[in-house]
C-alpha cells in the first residue's frame, strides 16, 4: 500500500479534483438551463422542471462519498468493435459517470460494462486487466491506494485478500446503511448485473450482503433499462418502517432517486388495520387456499340469466333470450377475466347481440347505436340481475362473520375447525366499524384483485422475504405480474408461524415459479468469532442450510458475560461505547422498558430502531423483533433465554436469537442472569 509521500498518489489526488471540477461543472450547465421557450405548455414545463431538478440532485458532489474507488488498465483493445478498452487505456470508476467539458470521461460509472472486470478480474481471469488499483479514503480525502497487478503470474507470498477491501468492510457504522459499491464481490456481482427479465431469488446468512445486493441489483437495472423502468416503475419492499429507514440512503448515494420503498402492509392498505390475529388464526388467513375461498365468493355473485331481455327503441323491440344471455355469461366466465372487466363487458355483449338483430331486419346501425343499447335501462337491469357489483371489503367481512357464507365457499377447501378459527367471535355492524388485522388486509386485496387488476411494476425487490405468509407472496406478485423479482431472505431467520420453508414454494406463491435461486455463505459483515458462535443453532432452525463462513481477517470481539442485573447490562454497553462507531443494545421485547429505565438511571441517551445514530448518540435500544436487517458496530445481547421465550415456540425463538446474534460487525457481548439456551451450549458440526 502507498504512503503520502508517493508522487502516484498525488498524481491521483490530482485527478480527483479534476472530477470533482468537472462534476461541478456538469451539474452548473444543468442548472442554468433556460427552458422558457423550449416548453409547448404548463404541463410540459412541469414535467421538464421536475426533470432538471432530479439531474441536478443526481449530480450533487456529496463531500464524504469517495467520486471514484478504483481504476482499470487494459491492456489492449480486446476487439477491434469495441471502441473502449483500447491500448493502455485508463478508466476511473465510481458511482456516477463524470466528464469533461470535451464530453471525455473521468470516472466512468461502476454500472458500465466496461467497469465490471473491477469487480470480477483475477490473475486466473485478468479479463485484459494489466492493473486494478483501489484506493482508500479518510472522510472525502483520497489518503492510500494498492495495486494487483492481474496480467503479472500470481506469487503465493502476496496477499490473498486487499487491505485496503479489509479496512472498507470493517469501517465503523455511524448513520444509515451505506452502499457497498466499492466492495462488491464476483459472486455477488454476478446477481447485481443479471438480466431484467428474470427473478433472481437470494438466499444468504447474516452478513453476506444480501440486502446490498439486491439495493444495487436495482440501481444496475436503473442504468441499463432506464426508459423502460422509468414507464413501468420498481419498487423496494420491506418488513417495516425501521428496516426502510435504515435503508433509504443507499440507492440515492447511488445517484437513483425515484424508487418507492414500502412494506407489504403499506400495499395493501385498503382498510384501517386496528386489531391482531392469534397464530392460528394468521395461519389459516396466510395460506394459499384462502384464494381459492375468495374466488368462489366472488364469482358465486354472478347468476344464470332465466329472464329475456327486451330493448325497446322507437317502435321496435329487441329480445335477446334466456339462453343466449347464458352463452355470454358462460363465455364471459370461461374467458377468467377479472370479474369487474366481465362486468363492464357484460352490457356491450347483449347490445352486440341486439345489433346483430338489427342488421338481420335491414337496419345499418353503428357504434353509437351499440353504446346506446348498452346503457337502456333494461340492459342496466340485467347487468345488475345477472353480474351485480362486488364490494371486496364488504365480500371479506361477510366470509369471516357469516358462517354459513363461509361454509358455502370454503367447503372441500378448509377444514370445520379452520373455519371456526378464522371467523369472528362477534358481528360487526360496517366495514369501518371492524377492526381488521394486518393478514384481513390481503384477503381483501386478493379479493381486490379479482375485482379489478392491480398495476403491474417493472421490478420489485422484497428483502427479508423468509417472513411472508403464502398470501403475502401473492401480494407481492400482483405488483409484478408482467415485470420481474429480486427476492431476498435467510431461511434460518424465519420468525412467523408461517416462515416460508422453501424458496422454490415462495417463488410458487410469489408467481415467478422459474426464478433462479442462487446461495451467498461469504459472510462479510459478522466477524468469524460471532458467526461460528450463532451457526450452533443452525442444526435446530435450519439444519439444510450452509452456515456462513467469514472472510473477516480481524476475529473480532466476543465475550459472554454471566450477570447478576441490569447495570451490568448498562456497564457493558458503556464499555463499548469507548470505540469508535455505533451500538446495539438487544433484548427481548418484554425486557425493554427495564433496561431502557436502567440506561436513563446511568445517564445514557439512547435511539430507537430507525432513528438515525450520531456522534453524539450511537446507542440504540433495539427489541429483538425489531432487529432483523440492522446491523450496529457492537452489540450487548441481552438474556438469549428470553428471546427464546419471548416466541410462541421454540424454534421461532431460536431463530430470533440467532437474528439478534448475527447484529454485530466488530464485537458481541452476551450478557445472562439465566441459564443459556441448550442448544448455544452443543458443540455439533457447525463448531
């Protein structure tokens, strides 16, 4: 690695100054655009508005954030079609393209397929890479670099890992998460530029970068589909506010502002969601057969026609019959439209057959003629007859507080006792009135959807997949119908009931059957000590899984400390919080309140999930059902016992406690009054 002193390093610092001037200068031609006489309207001055007001976001120099990590040599021109990569050609990459004011680049993006050998290159596969260099950053300042020379035979006295790649995953957290673009692996890689057409689903162990992935996964399809995903829209999914929270930085570090975040209650918010659902219950709502129950009761509006219908126009009166009504219906039905797209169908097919009619008698009527049968009032009549409007939340309410409405349509689909454990125990005068739990909310989506399609986006990312119930998935495949999936999660860390067993069941439920399920086990961001510590729980939550192996040179710290009370709690917090960077604090949910108690006694300020740490505050206080997705630079972990407890059944607490173990990226400290769970105290395969 380079010291100061070095003239390459000045020369590099040099260079980014001048990108750093050139970006500058990008962003000042955006800003004195003048489009007063370029806009035909109001409505196209708004739109360009917004437009030059997003460039000129995406090109702020933000003064912490490195313009350019690495750097690229090629060799030669790898093809003569190929106008870069030529002969001793150089190329900075970073997180936005920058160019001069000759419109020659800078630092090319890290999206670029030019950029890709930086993440990918080895002296196996030097990609025609005679050099990659990386460099190391204090704050804003470029203060190191270190070079592989990959067309050079390897040495087995060099490193096998960079320094410099060390230093970047191991630098303390302090604020939201941020991106890992400088550090991105070639099997991660591989999943971040995979195409657009396909669903890609990741299966990976605490702090294998999994999250990251998928975040950069989309702002790689940002660059290379953008006209089309700017039409048809992606949107990131979350398990709750905290984890987007946490999250939200990423992508506009990245230069991408115009992703939605939300979570899966977010979508389905069609009703005010004010009770909660025992287990049993949240089950039998969750599972995938409740769509075949909707279905049935949606569709059980629609009744055979036994009636003519009669037009009347002037003189003239049209009759369509029973039987031929039937035939609309049947083909209406048969066709497995939406039900309201069959509803709105319904009167323009009578008026066609009263048309056809009137062509038989000699008339010449058009489309006019057809519109105005279709809303006669005895076609209304029969529409309503026959294909009557359905109210999705007034259809759900009805199936849960009707037992026979129920029993009608979920016959032969659930058993008695599942019926019995859904319905509501009293009747509730209105859909206002109710007060529905969060999985009511997507069966009244689903139903929702029967009615009417719901809008399909580009891409979608759902990260800490392993939680969602079957009903769930199908929500999230709604808004992906006609676009793709990245889906993300560690089946080790499911905490509902209805944890998804399979990734290849959740791909089922999800709509993307043929998704590609790829498996990361380099665990980056828990150090070897903790990770090898949490994987003994791995035999009792997930005993098919890989564990993941850590390729952290530093151990890091971890101790268990028996304890006699909370201010030993607090005391191993202060001590942690003499290093540098942040600390969570984890316990079980029921343990909260006494400990947050504990730290005001002791004078210790502290966050809740989601709040963003500062140098002045860098402990957060997290519940362990809160904890999945964070990650701290310590952790004390309260009581793994009572985590344990803390769950309806032991393998969900064992799985929560192997959630709140894996939080650390430099230390852990496990603090107990009480006996440890057995299964930490096994030494098995994973040890």
């Amino acid at each position: 690695m380079s010291t100061p002193a070095d003239a390459p390093l000045a020369r590099e610092r040099s260079h980014l100054a001048a990108s750093r001037a050139a970006l500058r200068a990008m962003r000042e031609d955006v800003e004195s655009l003048d489009i007063s006489d370029v806009t035909a309207n109001w409505v196209n001055a708004e739109v360009l508005a917004r437009q030059i007001d997003e460039r000129i976001k995406a090109l702020a120099d933000l003064g912490g954030t490195p313009l350019f990590f690495g750097r690229l040599d090629y060799l030669h021109a790898p093809g003569a079609e190929q106008a870069e990569g030529a002969e001793g050609e150089r190329f900075y990459i970073g997180r936005r393209h920058v160019h001069d004011a000759d419109g020659d680049p800078m630092v090319i993006d890290w999206r670029a397929p030019v950029s890709q050998p930086f993440y990918r290159a080895s002296k196996k596969d030097p990609m025609d890479i005679a050099l990659r260099r990386r460099f190391g950053y204090t704050g804003g300042d470029l203060t190191a670099y270190e070079d592989e020379h990959l067309s050079e035979p390897a040495d087995s006295s060099e490193a096998t890992t960079s320094k410099l790649l060390q230093q970047e995953i191991e630098r303390p957290r302090v604020g939201p998460m941020r991106d890992i673009v400088a550090t991105i692996q070639p099997e991660q890689d591989e999943i971040v530029r995979s195409g657009l057409s396909g669903t890609v689903c990741v299966q990976g162990g605490p702090g294998t970068g999994k999250t990251a992935v998928g975040l950069h996964r989309v702002a790689y399809l940002l660059y290379a589909h953008r006209e089309r995903l700017a039409r048809t829209g992606t949107l990131v999914i979350g398990p709750n506010r905290s984890f987007l929270h946490y999250i939200e930085q990423v992508l506009p570090a990245l230069g991408e502002l115009a992703v939605r975040q939300a979570t899966v209650d977010d979508l389905v918010a069609h009703v005010e969601v004010r009770g909660t659902d025992d287990a049993a219950a949240a089950i039998v709502k969750g599972d995938a057969r409740m769509a075949q129950v909707l279905r049935r009761a949606v569709y059980a509006h629609v009744t055979p026609p036994t009636e003519p219908v009669v037009v009347v126009r002037g003189s003239r009166r049209w009759r369509v019959p029973a039987y031929e009504l039937e035939d609309i219906v049947r083909e209406l039905l048969d066709r497995g439209i939406r039900y309201g797209a069959a509803r709105e169908a319904l009167p323009q097919r009578i008026a066609h057959a009263v048309l056809v009619q009137m062509e038989r008698s000699g008339e010449a009527p058009d489309d006019r003629v057809q519109d105005a049968v279709a809303r006669n009032p005895a076609v209304k009549a029969a529409v309503k007859a026959i294909w009557p409007p359905v109210d999705p939340a007034k259809l759900v309410l009805r199936l849960l507080t009707d037992a026979d409405f129920l029993a009608e349509h979920a016959g032969g689909v659930l058993s008695e006792e599942e019926q019995k454990t859904i319905l509501w125990a009293r009747p509730v005068r209105s859909v206002k009135s109710a007060k529905w739990s969060a999985a009511d909310a997507v069966l009244i989506d689903e139903a929702t959807d029967l009615v009417e399609r719901t809008q399909s986006l580009g891409h979608v990312v759902l990260d800490e997949a392993q939680d969602l119930s079957p009903m769930q998935y199908r929500a999230v495949g709604r808004r992906c119908t006609t676009g793709s999936a990245t889906v993300l999660g560690d089946l080790a860390q499911g905490t509902t009931p209805w944890a998804t067993r399979t990734w290849e069941e959740a791909l089922g439920h999800l709509g993307k059957s043929d998704g590609a399920v790829e498996e990361l086990t380099a665990g980056f961001r828990v150090p070897t000590d903790v990770i090898t510590y949490a994987s003994r729980l791995l035999p009792h939550i997930a005993p098919g899984l890989t564990p993941v192996a850590s390729v952290r040179e530093n151990p890091g710290f971890f101790e268990v400390r028996a304890s006699t009370g909370d201010a030993e709690v607090v005391a191993a917090c202060e001590e942690l919080l003499r290093n540098e960077g942040s600390t969570g604090l984890i316990a079980a949910d029921a343990r909260v309140p006494a400990l947050a108690e504990a730290l005001t006694a002791a004078g210790l300020t502290y966050l809740a999930p989601g709040e963003e740490t500062t140098a002045q505050t860098r402990l957060t206080l997290v519940p362990a059902s809160l904890a999945k997705g964070l990650e701290y630079d310590y952790v004390v972990l309260d009581e793994p016992q009572a985590v344990v407890d803390g769950e309806p059944d032991e393998r969900t607490g064992l799985r929560r406690l192997y959630v709140a173990l894996t939080r650390a990226v430099s230390g852990l400290v496990v603090t107990h009054a009480t006996t440890l769970p057995p299964q930490l105290s096994a030494r098995d395969q994973y040890t």
